[in-house]
C-alpha cells in the first residue's frame, strides 16, 4: 500500500498528467496485490468506469458551453446583467456576479465561465477603471457559481458513482448558488467606497433594462428548459443535455446568425479534447479507487475518524477539511472519483442524507477551483488575461472568505439546503 501511494504523490509532485498518474498508481496497485494475473482487469476496470449511461451528459453540456461562447450570447447575457444593476457603484463588478450565475445554468463548468468572462468582462471592467486582479478575482470568485447551479458535471459524476439522485443533487445546488452570488456581490458593495469601485457612465433605465431582455430573452430561457425537464421527471440529464445543444445550435444558427461550419467543427474538436481529459481521469481513478477498495481504505479512513470523533459535527469539520487541502493539489475531477467512496459511507454513518452529503462534498471541491496551488480557473484567468496568479489569489482572499462561510453553512444546516430538493418530493 505504502508503494502505491508514494508512487502517486511522486508522480503528481514532478508534474504527470492526473490521468497517467492515477493509471500507473492503479496498475501497480493490481500487481501489488495480485500479480501480473491482476493486469487483465485494469482494461475492464477501465471501461466499466466510464460504461455510464449519464456521463454522457458531459460532453454535451460542455458543447453546448462552447456553442454559447461562440455565438456571442455570453455577451448578452452580461449586457443584460449590466442592464439590470450596473448603474450601482462596483456595477460591471455586480454584473459578473449575475452573469454567473445566468451562464451558470447553461454549461455547468466552471472553467467555461472563466474563459468566457476572462475574454469579455475582464478587460470590459479593465477599461472602465478597475484593477485587473480585482476584476480577475471577481471573475473567479463567481466562476465556481457555474458547477453548484445546475446542471453542474461534477453532480452528474458524483450521482452516477454515489448511486445518488442526479436531479435531487441538482435541486440542492441552487440555494447554495444563489448563496454565493449575494454574498460576493455583499462583499463587492462592502469595497466599493474602499476602493473607489467606478460607477457606470449609463444610469437606471428600463427601456434599456428591457432591450437587453428582448436580446437575451431566448438564451435566458434555456436554464429553465434544462432544469424543468430534468426537476420534474420530464428528460434525463442526459436527455436535458442534448437538448441543451440543440437548442443553442439552433438559436446560434437561425436566430443570432453567429455560426459558421468552420466554428462548429472546432467545437467539436475543443469539446472531444475537454471531454476526452475528464474520462481519461474518471476510467484511471476507476482502477484506483477498486484498488482502494480492496484494500479496505475507506473504511479504514472512516473508522479513524470516528476514533478522533463520534460527534458528526466534528466529523463534517474533519471532511471539509480533507476536501479543501486535498483540492489545493489534485484536480477536483480526480478528487472526486477518489475520495467519494471513502467519504460517502461516512456521511450516512452520522446520518447525513445522500443528497445533502454530495452537495456538500461537490461545493467544497468547487471553491479548490479557486485556491492555489492547482486551481484551474486561476490558471485559466491568468493565461486568458496575463495577470499573476499571485496578485489575483490576494485581491480574491475576501471573496474566498465568504464562499467558505457558505460551505460550512450548506454542511450545517441541512435545512436549506435540502428545502428544494424535499419541496420536490412533496409534490
């Protein structure tokens, strides 16, 4: 066992793809414990742990990311965020805020919002007089907004290999989303006069407020057709997604006339490349995570925690703890497929529900995306804008601050965050 995590560590420290490190780790982990024999069953273990009907929701929500990105009607979506509340002091901030969380029910990736934004209100917010790592930190700090609304990728793998319902993991995330975004957008009013945030140059105006309604109007209901279909047992996810695509296609197409064939071949391939990365992790780690299973380390894990404590309080302490250290090193991809069996059955041994407990661990995992050493969306902001990672993790410590008060909050207190989800099963 020793050899195998040693090996793994190593491999992440000189910087292997996640997805060969968990391979190589898996494979030796077989021949540890069995032999060359053992090496007949990582091919199966591989394709058993893609062999899900629901992930195919990923690459279809992923597209049509990419469709919306493409075709301009990110842009509208922050026209009409801006329409809506950027006469306010910090309100190009504010907007990001909002256009977060309407993107957010499109794509449900958080890298895909900071890109998106990362080329758009970035250097929007640049021009109209505030500090790029504030405007980065802004961008980030709203990104993660993108995974906890629904339809989020990260709920999609945790529902499918948690056995845990995708739908009833996508009614917790929206409170929590919603959450963050208020917050922020507190925190942005809190600094507004602190740092002299800029008004905008258009003041309060309905007519605008309702031109960028009517130019945004069918982009903004798509969430609604994602979420209805999928909340009231109309689609599948997998089914919402592709109906996602179509529909993006389509007013991308017919409506706005912003699509080229050319466009829609290099999103094809784009989409192909993300997803082909996060099924490479997911089939690796499958062999990991048997390996760990064999092995007996989830259950070793959760007994130690129930020997440090047997007050569930304390042991919620002691899980978002793990999820945020071990989110600063390995992609959330990964760390997800790995830690969810081992954290999982020690949720439901101090009684927290199944839903509760994924809402839980996918947010915490989310707010990783944000934190240093390996947060993917600093990386991404960083290359999209040329800014320092270092400059833009400083201007976003009091947003980090607030999204963890969040976590602890969604962990806590059970009753907001399953109000949804038990309004669901109530009807």
């Amino acid at each position: 066992m020793i050899l195998v995590l040693v090996l793994f560590f190593f491999f992440m420290l000189i910087g292997l793809p996640i997805g060969v490190t968990l391979g190589v780790a898996g494979i030796v982990g077989l021949v540890q414990i069995g032999g060359e024999n053992f090496l007949m069953m990582a091919p199966k273990r591989y394709f058993e742990g893609l062999d899900l009907f629901t992930f195919m929701a990923m690459p279809f929500f992923i597209l049509a990311g990419e469709i919306m990105n493409r075709s301009g009607i990110t842009e509208k979506l922050a026209a009409f965020a801006d329409a809506l509340i950027g006469y306010t002091r910090g309100g190009l901030a504010h907007s990001n805020m909002i256009a977060s969380v309407l993107f957010a029910g499109m794509t449900g990736a958080a890298v895909a919002d900071t890109a998106a934004f990362g080329n758009t209100l970035v250097p929007a917010m640049v021009k109209e007089g505030y500090s790029r790592p504030f405007s980065c930190a802004v961008t980030v700090a709203g990104s993660i907004i993108g995974p906890t609304i629904p339809p989020s990728n990260l709920m999609v793998i945790y529902g499918s290999l948690m056995g845990v319902s995708i739908a009833g993991l996508f009614a917790a995330g929206i409170l929590p989303g919603l959450l963050i975004c208020l917050l922020c957008m507190a925190v942005i009013a809190a600094l507004g006069k602190r740092l002299n945030l800029p008004k905008s140059r258009h003041g309060f105006s309905l007519m605008r407020i309702l031109w960028a309604f009517k130019s945004s109007f069918l982009a903004i209901v798509m969430p609604g057709i994602i979420l209805g279909g999928i909340l009231f047992g109309i689609v599948t996810p997998t089914e919402a997604a592709a109906i996602a695509v179509f529909y993006a296609l389509f007013i991308s197409v017919a409506v706005y006339r912003a699509l080229k064939f050319s466009d829609i071949v290099d999103m094809l391939i784009r989409t192909a490349r993300i997803t082909g990365i996060v099924f490479l992790i997911i089939a690796s780690a499958s062999i990991l995570s048997w390996w760990m299973t064999f092995m007996q380390i989830p259950q070793k894990i959760a007994d130690f925690f129930l020997f440090l404590s047997s007050n569930p309080d304390v042991i919620i302490g002691l899980i978002l703890l793990l999820l945020l250290v071990i989110g600063m090193f390995m992609d959330i991809n990964a760390a997800l497929i790995i830690l969810a069996p081992v954290l999982a059955p020690l949720t439901a041994k101090i009684g927290m529900d199944p839903v509760h407990a994924g809402i839980m661990i996918v947010l915490a995992l989310n707010i990783s995306l944000m934190t240093p050493p390996v947060g993917a969306c600093l990386f991404v902001l960083s290359s999209v804008t040329g800014e320092k990672i270092e400059r833009i993790s400083v201007a976003l410590i009091p947003f980090l601050a607030v999204e963890l008060i969040v976590l602890f909050i969604v962990a806590y207190w059970d009753n907001l965050t399953m109000f949804i989800p038990n309004l669901l099963r109530g009807m």
